[in-house]
C-alpha cells in the first residue's frame, strides 16, 4: 500500500490553473525525486501538501484513507514534514529548543506554577538526537550552525513531530559536496527505518544517485514515474522541456567592445569564472539557486569581496571592496532581495525613487525639495509605476511595481555596467514584460548588462549572449540563437548531452 497518494490535484490562482490533473505516490522505505523547471508547480504541490495552499479539487489518501489538508497543524498531526530552502528555525535558540519548541518538558514550582524544566529539555534534545545518530550537540545555538547542521534540526524537528512523510526542498543548494554525502547518508537511513521521503532537486546526478522513483512535473501536470534504472538523464530532460521554446523574433544587440572582463574569477559561491560583457549587450546568467549567478553579481557590485582572479574595466585592472567603491567605477547592482534590500518599506514610492542620487538637487548643500518631489513625479511616470501618488508609502504597492523603483532608481543612475539580481521575482507577467523594456533601454544607450535568474524561459527572453552556472562555475555560454532549451537545461542539470 502506498503511504501518501495525489490523485488528480487540481489549483489555480487569480483563474490561471497551476496544477492540472496531478497525481503522485510515495511508498514507505522510498525516496521519491520530484523535478522540472521553475514554474512547473513543485512549490505549489508541496505546500499543498504542507498546509499552506488548499486544494480546489482532487483527492490525497495516507495509507489507502483519504484526508483533508487545510492547515499546516493538519499537515503536522497526518505526519508531513516539509524542509524548505529558508529554514524555519529561530536562531537564537539551542538546537534543543528548537527541536522540542511548543512542546517543552515544565516543572513543578511553588506547588501551582510550572516552569521550563531547561535539564530535562536538553537532555530529552540529546536521547532524540543520538537515536536519529545526527552529529548535534543539544545545547549549541542555532546561529552557530553552518547550513549542513540547520538543516539537520530542521529534519529531526519533523522527526521528533512523528513526521512519517518527508519533503526535502532543493536540501544540497547550500551544501558542500562532503556535507550533500552527510546527508544522503541521513537520508539512506531514514529510508531503511521506512519513512518516505520526496526530494526535490535541479541536479539530477544527485537525483539518480538517491532516488528510487523520479516523477517529473511540466507545465503543471505530471510525466509518469520512472524507476531510477528505467529512464536516462537525457530522456528527463526532454520531458523536463516537452520540445523547444519560440524566442521573442528581435534581432541581437549590436554589441560593441567588452567593457567588463573577468579573467579566472573566484570569490564566495563561484570558482575560476572568465567572461566578457560588452557594451550594448545583455549577458543573463541562469542557474539553479546556490549556482554561484547571484554570487558573482553581489561581488561585481561590490558587496562581496573576490579571492583571486582578474577585473577589467575598459581594459584597465580594477578592484573595488565597497558598493560605494563599484559605484563610483560605474558599476550599479540592483538587489534581487526587494524586500530586505532593494526598498526602503518605511517611505514613499518617491523617496525610494530618488534617494540615490540626491546631490542632483542640491544648490550650496540645501536640499531642493520642491525639485526633489518634481523628480519623483517624472519617475513615477517614466517607469510606469503605479500608486496612489510618489507620497504613498512603497510597502503598499504591488511586487511588480516595487521593482520597478528598484529597475528604475538603478537606471538613473550613471553607470557603465548594470548588474540585476533576479529582477523580475515575484511580479506578474504584465510586470515583467515592462522590466525587461527597462533592461533594454539601458543596454540600447550602450551600458553592458548582466542579469542573474534561476529561470531559463527568462534568460532566453532577456539575453543577447545566455550562460548557465552550475556549482559555482560557468558551464557554458553562447548567443542566444545557438542554442536550445534542452541544451540549456542540460548544462544546468549537468546531465550529458
């Protein structure tokens, strides 16, 4: 009997269907490998299965009885324990009190009170943690933990809930390869004791070297499970695609001579990177999360530093430590984080549009207000920003006009080369076909531009030349009308060719 059944899920959001028809089923003792591109409906599978999105049609059985899901607290008392990519920890807890948190063992004081028995806590943390054999002391903080040892509280938290059913979303992205092999021991072990697992992944060497089934979602919908040994890396990736993408017909950019050159560079989450962006050219780099894309355009813009390797700027050595530094080079980031970094939530649609380049509107070191909020009202018209006015308040307004400000505070600014970070998260279709115009402009007045994105649909619709990073290096790179969505997808997957 299988442990948990999908029988024809079915979701939609604002009418526009995200699931069609999904049907899936985990065994106990297995591990099951959900895969496809970024939007095929994985996030939406699994948190429906978390609790957190409900179903508007279809049916989920565990162990043959069917079940409804409509909260997460549903999801926990069933026996579903989901790990996401942002562990939900608090890190200044032990690892002990995050384990047993809502669930802390009291003692008896002044003959009516009860108190947090902190003994008895750590050591009911540490029977937990030596039965499951996961190399963790109780008392340590969370916040000292690298990524390897925060995900393995996260697993024994679902455990200690009674978890019988575990999903891993995209568990190696932040792993070293020694720390992935930890956990696929971990992983192997909780199979034998005959928990069922689904794993997550973009990588399918780890897919074929961990899972015993492997569906995959495209479009919505579900391809039949193969058992590992019945289908080839190759042949995933043709149904990961299901046949070639049709690219926006605009001719490439005219470009010009490179601008920026990087020789052999390495820096945290990229390795021995060499490329060239030229001006006038719009270079996207795509990869899975952890890939080293996002990596290299923080320490191009100066947010992180490099290890080694070579920068050129025009053909001159550069090295800058500072974003102020690479600014005054010319060289702008655009965070892809627009919530924690690209927008001041507090202020307005204004503020957030001209706060960067305030000394235009100075005269003897007073500021001009009246300038100022002339400034921002062409802004707001030029970007196409839509609010109630440049005073409304910035957190009020939509995803897709939050990144326009972050899109358009970077394109006044004088820069030579112009780094985006995921500039089109979480905005709609609508949105994003602005951005990308935006984008477009700036390369067409010359600037070279580079665009990081986990979506390879998108690096195919924004680039002149596309490359894919894969483990912190560049795996290929090539003119858009030289390649192919499956070639793509491949390198991006590492599977062979």
């Amino acid at each position: 009997m299988s442990l948990l059944q999908l029988q024809q899920i079915e979701k939609s959001f604002a009418g526009a269907p995200v699931l069609r028809r999904v049907s899936f089923d985990l065994r106990p003792g297995e591990i099951h490998a959900l895969v496809g591109a970024n939007g095929a409906g994985k996030s939406t599978l699994i948190k429906i299965l978390a609790g957190a999105y409900v179903r508007d049609a279809g049916e989920i059985r565990i162990e043959g009885a069917p079940v409804s899901i409509r909260t997460p607290q549903d999801a926990l008392r069933l026996g579903i324990g989901v790990i996401y990519q942002e562990f939900a920890l608090v890190p200044e807890f032990t690892v002990a009190e995050n384990l047993l948190l809502g669930q802390e063992p009291t003692r008896r004081a002044l003959g009516f009170l009860r108190l947090l028995d902190r003994r008895a806590l750590v050591e009911e943390g540490r029977r937990h943690l030596d039965a499951l054999g996961f190399p963790l002391d109780a008392g340590q903080y969370v916040r000292e933990l690298n990524t390897a040892g925060a995900q393995l509280v996260e697993i024994a938290k679902a455990l200690h809930r009674r978890a019988r059913i575990l999903v891993l979303d995209e568990p190696t992205a932040a792993l070293s390869r020694r720390e992935t092999e930890r956990l696929f021991a971990h992983m192997g072990e909780l199979r034998e004791r005959g928990l069922g697992l689904i794993y997550i992944s973009h990588h399918l060497e780890e897919v074929f070297s961990i899972a015993d089934r492997i569906t995959v979602l495209r479009d919505g919908a579900n391809v039949a499970p193969w058992a590992r040994g019945e289908v080839t890396e190759a042949e995933l990736v043709r149904a990961m695609v299901g046949g070639e993408v049709r690219l926006e017909t605009r001719p490439p950019a005219e470009a010009g001579a490179p601008l920026l050159e990087l020789e052999d560079l390495t820096g945290v989450g990229f390795h021995d990177v060499s490329l060239a962006l030229r001006r006038g050219e719009i270079l996207a780099l795509a990869g899975a999360a952890g890939a080293g894309q996002t990596e290299l355009c923080w320490a191009l813009g100066g947010a992180r530093p490099f290890r080694q390797g070579t920068v050129l700027l025009g053909g001159r050595r550069v090295r800058w430590r500072t974003v102020r530094e690479a600014v005054q080079a010319g060289v702008l980031l655009a965070p892809g984080d627009r919530k924690n970094l690209g927008i001041a939530a507090g202020l307005s649609v204004g503020v957030n549009l001209t706060f960067a380049d305030l000394e235009r509107w100075q005269r003897a070191g007073v500021l001009q207000l009246s300038a100022v909020r002339r400034a921002a009202a062409e802004r707001v018209r030029k970007y196409g920003v839509r609010c109630a006015s440049p005073a409304q308040e910035i957190r009020l307004l939509s995803g897709g006009n939050q990144q326009k400000v972050v899109v358009g505070r970077a394109a006044e600014r004088t820069g030579q080369v112009y780094l985006f970070d995921e500039p089109t998260r979480g905005v709609d279709v609508g949105a994003r076909e602005e951005l990308y115009t935006l984008i477009r402009q700036l390369a067409a007045r010359g600037a070279a531009v580079m665009v990081a994105t986990p979506d390879l649909l998108e690096a195919m619709r924004i680039g002149d030349r596309i490359g894919v990073m894969r483990q912190g290096r560049l795996v290929t790179l090539a003119a858009r009308d030289a390649v192919t969505e499956g070639a793509l997808m491949g390198a991006l997957l590492g599977a062979a060719a």
